[in-house]
C-alpha cells in the first residue's frame, strides 16, 4: 500500500470508532461461528483431531458446495477459532475448548441460547413491537433451556438441603421438574420423604422417570404431565419448589397462580420459589427481554413486586434473600 493512499485513509475516516467497531463486531462474528459450530456438528468433528473440507462436510452430511464450506471455516481461522495447515483444519482458541470439554456442557448451552435464541429478540422486538406480536414459545428449544438453567444448580441443591428437613415424613411437590436432580437430592437428604414432580411436557416427564429408576427413589416419587394451574391432589404438600419458572406465567395471571399454589399445602405448608429478578446486568435483561416478548409468558420481576404479589395470594411470613447477584430466593407460608 502507497503511504499516501494509507494517509488519505486515515484522514478521511474516524480511526477510533472503526477500532471499536472491528473489536464489536468481531465479537458478534465470533460467538456466531462457534455456536454454529457446536450445533450443526463441526466441532464434534474436529475435536477428534485435523480434519479436511471433504472430510468435514461427509461427516456432517453437507450437499452443498465445498468452496461456500471451505469459506466459512476460513471465517474462523481468520477470527483466531481455528488453525490451518495442509488443507485440514483444527480447534485453536483455548476458549472454543474450554466449551467442549464435557463438564462445561452448561455453559455451552448457555451460549447457544444466547446466539441462537435471544439474538433474535434484540434484532427483531422493535418490528415486533411495532405490528403487536409477540414471539410464539417453542418447544424445540426445551432441551437447550434445560441445559443452560444447570448453571444455577450448585445454588438450588445448596436451596433443597436448606428446606428439606433430613428425617420425618414430608411431601413435597416441584412444579417443572426437568430431570429431576433436585427431587434426587431432596430424597438423598430424607430418606422418609415422598416427592411429586410436574412438567407440562411429556418427553421430559419420561426422563424424570427414568432418572428415578436410575437412581432408586421411583417407590418416593411420582411425576405427572400437568400444569400446576390444573394440578388437583388428593393430599396436601408440606413443601412446594418453584425454581426459575414465574416468568413463565405472564404478570397478571401470577397472583391467582399462587393462590391457586397455596391451596395445594398443608397448613403452614412452605412455598419456595427462586427466580431471577430485574437488575442492570445485560444477561439478566436479555432474559427479561426473552420473557417479556414471549407469548404467554412475563417479563422478570423486581424482587419487592414479588413478595408482594406473594402477600397478595394469601401468603404469610414471606421473606426473600439474594442467593448471588440478581437471582433471588423467596419463602412465604400458607396459614
């Protein structure tokens, strides 16, 4: 490049915003790659070791052109992701393989969710907005949600050894079971307890099941595929665990939930419910962003606006606690 054609350049452009623009966007561009990457297979290729186009594309069943291939995992060598030599290409960035180490599957998910899902509610929710839709909840995206959310569980097990009493008779219900790992740790603790789970999908509800048998607590458990609006027991609970799914509920039908919740305990019987709040933490608001633009769903509430709505459906002694930086444990009693 001719000095003076580089100066010219520089002079006519604004040097410091196209410096933070590139850092921006190569960001963006990054987080992109190595989402598509985890989900469409390319990394469980190359994990394995150095790898071709030709090799890649058999293994993922790509038809397409191998050129338009080749291109993409050029993108990320350029963005640092991936190295090439003799036409394979291998895994580079530490952090790329941090992510693909098995214990970080959490983590992994929690980006997918972020680039795959949520990206398209920041681009897309003012023209949303402007015609008056909202984004319809899918199911398809249960099971990434369900891996993403385990980055709280070393928190909630902490939560159920609080509240579970370690012998005696107790029943306890959780609403949105999932696998079932904090009905496990429940019965681990008491081994009198009896546990009733619910989810509103059936895949999920198999699982739990499963997960019983697996670990020997199927006599103390039973797990039924019902929304806890329509959930009629014959017998009362002693516990009821509602971790992470208030915004589920949009913000008006929320007050008759609970009071709908509190018929379903015994006397005295205790509601614990844990959720994220609204914070000025840019995670947390994507997630409030994601609730309040889903249908059927609601945004995040802020932590005195819940233990209200508590107090307001009947609930006695309501207290709440902040267990880590915007993500709140609420207790209330039912008298």
């Amino acid at each position: 490049m001719r000095i003076k054609t580089l100066i010219n350049f520089i002079l006519k452009n604004p040097m410091s915003l196209m410096v933070r623009m590139n850092r921006t966007t190569k960001e963006f561009y990054r987080a992109g790659f190595i989402s598509t990457a985890i989900s469409e297979g390319i990394f469980d290729v190359l994990i394995k070791g150095p790898a071709g186009t030709a090799d890649i594309q058999k293994a993922i069943g790509a038809n397409a052109d191998p050129d338009a291939l080749e291109a993409w995992l050029d993108l990320g060598v350029s963005l640092g992701e991936l190295a090439k030599s003799g036409g394979n290409y291998r895994i580079k960035s530490s952090f790329a393989k941090a992510l693909l180490r098995p214990g970080n599957d959490t983590w992994k998910a929690f980006l997918q969710a972020r680039v795959e899902i949520f990206f398209s509610y920041i681009i897309n929710t003012p023209a949303y907005l402007k015609e008056n839709k909202k984004f319809d909840f899918s199911r398809s995206y249960g099971e990434l949600f369900a891996r993403s959310s385990r980055t709280v569980e070393p928190i909630l097990t902490g939560v159920v050894d609080r509240i579970i009493p370690p012998n005696g008779p107790c029943r306890l219900l959780e609403a949105g079971c999932g696998s079932g790992v904090y009905i496990k740790r429940a019965c681990d603790r008491n081994p009198d307890i009896t546990v009733v789970g619910l989810d509103l999908q059936q895949d999920v509800i198999d699982f739990a099941r499963g997960n019983a048998l697996k670990w020997n607590i199927a006599d103390r458990t039973t797990f039924e595929q019902v929304d806890i609006r329509d959930y009629k027991p014959q017998l009362r609970f002693d516990i009821i665990t509602f971790f992470n799914l208030i915004y589920y509920f949009p913000l008006g039908e929320r007050i008759d939930l609970l009071q709908h919740t509190g018929t379903l305990l015994t006397k005295g019987g205790t509601l614990i419910l844990t959720t994220l709040c609204q914070s000025n933490d840019p995670s947390i608001q994507l997630m409030n962003l994601w609730a309040s633009m889903t249908q059927g769903c609601g945004g995040l509430p802020l932590p005195d606006q819940m233990a209200d709505q508590l107090r307001q459906a009947g609930f006695d002694a309501v207290h709440f606690e902040k267990l880590i930086p915007g993500f709140y444990l609420f207790s209330a009693q039912k008298n």
